[in-house]
C-alpha cells in the first residue's frame, strides 16, 4: 500500500503544481477570462485518464491467461521506462518548471482558446496517463486481491491536492528539488519491483523461458500472507521465490539506476561522456 501511495503522491503533486502554476500566472496577469478553458483542458485530461486506467483494468478480462500475461508483462515494462523517464526529468527540470509553463501559456493566450485548453490538456494528461499505467502494472505486482492498492493511491493523490492548495495558497513552501530526488529514489526502488514482476508475467506467458529456475526460495522464512510478508510485498514488491530472470534484472536496473539517479548532475554528465582519446 505505501508503494502505490507513494505512486499517487508523487504524480499526484507534479499534477497539482502544473494546475497552481497555470492558474496562479493567469490570475496575477489578469487574464481570469482564460481559467475556464485551462480547466476545461485539466478535466479532459483527468477524464482520459481515468478512462484509460478503466480500460487497463476491465478491458484485458476477456483475453486468455496468455494474453493477459503478456499484455501486462509488457505494460509493466513500458511503465517502469516511463516513469524511469520521468523522475530523472523531473529532478533536472524541477527548479525551472515554473517559468517553463508561464512561456507556454504565454504562447497559448497569444493564440487563443483552443490553444490553452491543448496546453493544459497536455501539461496535465501527461502526468495522469503515466499514473494510470504505473498504477495499473503496481497492483498487479503487488498482486494483493483487497482494495488496499486503490486506496493508497486515492490518499496518495488527496494529499498531493491539499499540497498543492497549500502551494496555491502560500501556506508551504519546501525544497521541490530534494523533495523530488527522495521521491524519485523511493520510486526507482518501486519501479524494480515492478520491472521483475513484468518479466515474471512474461515468463508466465511463455514469452520469456526459465520460470522454473528458481534463484531462491525463502517462502518458508518470509511468508507471503504474514504481516511482514505483506509488508514487504507492498512497498518493495518483494517476491520471496524469484526467478533468476528476475532477480538478475531486478538487480541490474536499481544498481544502474539508482547509481545514475544520486549522482550529482555534474558527475553524471561525465559518467555519460567518454573520456577523450589522445
């Protein structure tokens, strides 16, 4: 649960930012006139949303075991390279967002409204598709049957609203940028959860081989239905008899990730940069 809270918090507040930043810029610029379709374009997006995380949820229970296997085996690793994505975007962008989004909606009220409705459709939609398909693909990793995932992303999101009221208001101001990096690492941990569990749903799906090649067992120490079995199951995506598939993967994507993720933005540029030839 605190996985998919933790899901709904993040996304949730880069959403509820990109809302505070347009209305605030359109309100101390005297351009009141243009908030209605600014939140014409946010509940488009939020509409879209959620019909696309409908469709993710009821749409795949008519395909076969396979199908199913497969088409979330391969969700799950789009969304895990989406949100990968995202959180190294959002820690480079996150001192700049602000004046990003007022040279857009600068441009957008220079050519009209359907030119801010797209705007904010797209500032907005963005964040809520990325949401919808990571959610998805985390309760199926988490592979808990109670409402327990869909509630922690629901009071993930409310507290990401009353964030961003606060932020709107004046009343809370924190470090966006360390906040964001220590999000994005809980995140990148989630992710590898999420990343294993696709390569399992493919295994399943007889896409990928070596289902039966267990790299351990410790059902017996950590079991999945006790207190600390569910714990960690919940935030970590931990599986106590993983394939060796997915461990191997698993391990290479948070030892690279995280590694690239904490470097200071100075070391990592040099780490992408090959050294010179003399």
């Amino acid at each position: 649960m605190f996985g998919n809270y933790l899901i709904g918090l993040r996304e949730g507040l880069e959403a509820s930012l990109v809302v505070c930043i347009l209305v605030a810029y359109l309100v101390k610029t005297g351009n009141r006139a243009a908030l209605r379709p600014v939140w014409l374009g946010i509940g488009i997006a939020c509409s879209i949303s959620l019909a696309f995380g409908a469709l993710l949820t009821f749409g795949t229970q008519e395909l076969t075991f396979e199908a199913q296997e497969l088409l979330g085996g391969s969700l799950s690793i789009v969304s895990v390279g989406l949100v990968t994505w995202m959180v190294f975007w959002m820690k480079k962008t996150a001192r700049h967002l602000k004046s990003e989004l007022q040279g857009k909606l600068d441009a957008a009220l220079a050519m009209g409204t359907g030119a801010l409705v797209a705007t904010a459709f797209l500032a907005v939609g963005r964040e809520g598709l990325e949401t919808a398909l990571f959610v998805w693909a985390s309760v199926r990793a988490s592979g808990e049957g109670s409402s327990a995932p869909l509630i922690g992303v629901l009071l993930g999101i409310a507290t990401a609203i009353v964030l961003g009221w606060l932020f709107y208001r004046g009343a809370l101001k924190i470090n966006l940028s360390k906040f964001f990096t220590w999000t994005g690492g809980m995140l990148v941990v989630v992710a590898a959860g999420v990343l294993a569990y696709g390569v399992h749903d493919l295994q399943e799906a007889g896409f990928v081989g070596g289902l039966q090649d267990k790299a351990f067992d410790i059902s017996a120490a950590i079991p999945q239905d006790s207190w600390y079995g569910v714990l960690l199951k919940g935030v970590f995506n931990f599986q106590p008899d993983p394939t060796v598939a997915q461990l191997v993967v698993w391990t290479l994507y948070l030892a690279a990730v995280l590694t690239l993720f904490l470097l200071p933005a100075g070391l990592r540029g040099a780490a992408k940069t090959p050294a010179a030839v003399k």
